[in-house]
C-alpha cells in the first residue's frame, strides 16, 4: 500500500470514529452559520484537527489545505493534502445518517491519492493513481452503461449560488425527461464515491471547492470513469461546476445540458 494513503486512511478513520461517537451525543453538537446557507459545527473542527494532527506526525513539511482551517502552508508546497473533515454536515446536524471524511493527496498538482470514509456504515473508498479504486479493499469498476435512459443521476441543488436556480431546474427537468430518476443525498464526497461503486450511474453539480470533490474525482477516474466541466472541458478545477460518471453518460449528459446552460455555467 502507498505509504501516504496508509496515512491518508488513519486519519480519516480516526476522524470518522469521533464524528460517529459524536452523532451518538447530539447534545455535544454546537451548530454555528457559516456563508450563505452554509452551516459548520464543533465536530467538524475537532474531526479536522484530528486529521491534521496525523497527517503532521508522518509528513511534518508538507502542505494541508482544508475546508474551516484554509491553507497550512509547509515546505513542500509541491505536495498537497486536501481535506473535507465532515462532508454533509448539514445531515451531521439533522441526523440524517449519510455523511463522510474526504481526503486527497495532490503531487505537482495532480490528484494521487484518495480515501473518502462513510463511519456510519464502515465503508472506505480508496483510490491511487494507476492503481485502480476499493471498496473495503475490493476493486471497483464503473458500470458499462451507455444511455440515460434507466441512468440514476445524483446530483446537489446550488442552495450556496441561488442566482443559477432557474438554469438548474431547466436542467434537471431536460435530464429527467431521460433518465430514469435522481438522488439528491446531501454528501458530494459519497456521491462520486457511488459513481465509482455504480449506486448512482451519473453526477453533476454547480459551484463545488476543491475538498468537495478533489477525493472524489480520482475515485470515479480509477473505476474508469471522466470528471468534466458542463461542456465536457476540464475547467472544473476551476468553476467547481462538475459532471461525472462513464464516459458515454457523460457525454449524454453534456449534450442534454447544453442548451439549458446560462453564459456563466459555460465557462
């Protein structure tokens, strides 16, 4: 096992066992706003910490960038430690069990290593870069579909970027009139980690941050899978607007949004 996803895996257990424990003790959870229509609580920052504190006893000079702290810049810049410490908190705070740790490793700028931990249900997605993606340690691999129709899409409403509401209703009501159905389950981080599993056959959503995503995306491109933009261009990076899924549904996908998109999702 690569050295760096043996960490990446302790830590985001460890930080997974907290957030479990936590959920068991709703009365230890401080809820706190954070932006627009975004929440973070006290389990978020300690499970974070937690991450960092593992991450800095193996790889001291390496940098950690993570969704409350920002950046924590070390040495080695080249390499990146990118960490989403409870993706789906808003379901944390509702109890709503369906949340996880998200870390990636990102070397000279490109994804490396990814462990994405569900602790509610055990299951730890893994993946490094030409070594294919796990579930609990057995190989994942995209379903072979090609058509939307019968394709589950998930998918995330843009509740922090309200102003492309109206594109994205257009947009599913187009996709709906050729898929099957949607799920919209409140966790990018499980999301993609389902593509990669084949629960879902398909995701897309509007204005994601790198930590949502960064673990995710490689998960779906070692099960062989594609991440794009919306007009299936790699600018996502960038735009945090995200498709994913096999490659023809993508590409169905892109050519069913097209006309639906405003200038901005374009870009």
């Amino acid at each position: 096992m690569h050295p760096m996803l043996t960490i990446a895996i302790r830590a985001a257990r460890q930080a997974g066992n907290f957030i479990a424990k936590s959920y068991e003790k709703p009365d230890s959870i401080e809820i706190m706003a954070k932006g627009q229509n975004g929440f973070v609580t006290n389990i978020d920052k300690k499970a974070e910490q937690i991450i960092i504190e593992v991450i800095q006893k193996s790889y001291p000079t390496h940098t950690i960038i993570t969704e409350e702290s920002g950046q924590i810049l070390g040495e080695k810049n080249d390499i990146q430690w990118v960490i989403d410490p409870l993706d789906g908190t808003t379901n944390f705070t509702k109890r709503l069990p369906h949340f996880a740790v998200s870390i990636a490793v990102r070397i000279n700028d490109r994804t490396e290593i990814a462990a994405i931990y569900n602790p509610m249900l055990n299951e730890l997605f893994t993946a490094v870069r030409g070594q294919g993606a796990q579930l609990n340690g057995y190989r994942l691999r995209l379903k072979n579909n090609n058509e939307l129709e019968g394709a589950i899409i998930a998918t995330g409403f843009p509740f922090k970027a309200k102003q492309h509401s109206a594109a994205y209703i257009n947009i599913i009501a187009k996709l709906f009139k050729k898929c099957a159905d949607f799920r919209r389950t409140g966790s990018v981080a499980l999301d993609l980690a389902y593509v990669a599993a084949g629960r879902v056959d398909g995701f897309f959503e509007i204005g994601l941050k790198p930590w949502d995503f960064m673990a995710g995306e490689l998960l779906v491109r070692e099960a062989g899978g594609i991440v794009t933009d919306f007009v299936g261009g790699h600018n996502y990076l960038t735009s945090g607007n995200l498709l994913a899924g096999s490659p023809r549904i993508v590409k169905k996908m892109v050519l069913e949004m097209q006309t639906e998109l405003s200038d901005p999702l374009k870009s």
